[in-house]
C-alpha cells in the first residue's frame, strides 16, 4: 500500500494591533491583540487530531505565541528563516502611505527600499521548502502573512512576485502538498478562516 504524501500546514500568527490597521510589520516585535489570541487558540481547535513528524516556528513573538495558544508550543522548534520579511523603509507603515511617495510600488515587484531584497527572501523560502521536504511527513509551520505567501509561490515553483496573489488573514490555515507525486507540488487550500472569529 502507498504511503500518504505528506502534507505542509502552514499558519499565519493571530491578529496584532499592526496587522489589524495594515502597518508592515516586519521584525517589530508586537504582540497578538485579545481577539488574535483568542484565535490562536481557535487555530489549535481547527489542529487537533492531525499527526504532525516536524514543528516550526518564526522567532517572532507574535508567532510563537500563536504556536502556544495552539498547542504547540512544547514541540516547536525555532526557524530563523521563517522569520517575516525585513521591510526596511516600509516598516511601521501602510502600502496606501509609502505609495505616496512611490505611486507605483509594488512589494513583491519591487521589494522593500532598505529591508529584505525580493532574492533574499526567496532563497530563504526555499530553504524552507527544502527542510520541510526532507522531513518525509506532515509538517505544521508557523509565521506571518508576506513570508507565507512567498512560501505558497515557491512550493509551486513561481516566482517571488507571484506572492501577491496569495492573500492570507491573520490565524489562517494554509495546505501546501502534492498532486500524484513528490513531483507535483501543489496548493491543497489556502487562507481558511473558518475557525476564526469576525
């Protein structure tokens, strides 16, 4: 009998205050609001019961703490390359202000002045694809909404720029995986938020 081909979850940490007023939030190291708490939480309800061979989590709080209220924490192990992108310039602010200075920007065309360059991330992302894939079994992976998106582009084997097209909510629930075989990656679901709260 065949093996199941494994499967990579990937979750996006709970509501910040940040996150909920769309301020890039890079490497500023905030925590979950209430309701993203409450939401990790609810994130480990939609978890429970599926078997998982490796943790990981981005060393920024708002994920790791995201990864404890989900039940995870005890098991995780810490990932530096899952860490968000570096937005340089654009930390701390909207897209809506910085395009006032630069009307056409782009973050995943154009990547951040001063942050993370838009190679940078994506090899870091595929060292992500590389540990996970050589991991053999299920996979729960937690970090934020841009680097995650990355990840859903390279899985596929896109370009970074495809990333802009892989919107993700805060707590969401993500399935990287495979068609027929270990050769056919694909995007199982992506951006569930059932189990979160409006």
């Amino acid at each position: 009998m065949n093996q199941p081909l494994p499967l990579i979850y990937l979750a996006r940490h709970g509501e910040t205050e940040w996150s909920l007023a769309g301020r890039h939030t890079g490497l500023t190291d905030i925590p979950l609001t209430d309701r993203g708490e409450r939401n990790a939480r609810r994130l480990g309800d939609r978890l429970a019961g599926i078997a998982f061979a490796r943790v990981f989590t981005s060393p920024l709080i708002r994920a790791r703490r995201t990864c404890e209220l989900a039940g995870f924490g005890g098991v995780a192990e810490v990932d530096p390359d899952l860490v968000e992108w570096d937005y340089g310039e654009v930390e701390g602010i909207t897209t809506a202000e910085f395009r006032r200075q630069r009307p056409d920007w782009e973050l995943f065309r154009d990547g951040p002045p001063g942050g993370e360059t838009l190679a940078a991330i994506s090899a870091r992302a595929d060292r992500v694809i590389a540990r996970v894939r050589a991991v053999g079994g299920n996979v729960l992976l937690f970090s934020s909404g841009h680097i995650s998106q990355v990840l859903g582009a390279r899985w596929i084997g896109a370009d970074v720029s495809w990333g802009r097209a892989f919107f993700l909510q805060t707590a969401a629930v993500s399935i990287l995986g495979y068609h027929h075989s270990l050769g056919e990656p694909v995007i199982r679901l992506w951006n569930d938020t059932h189990h979160t709260e409006d």
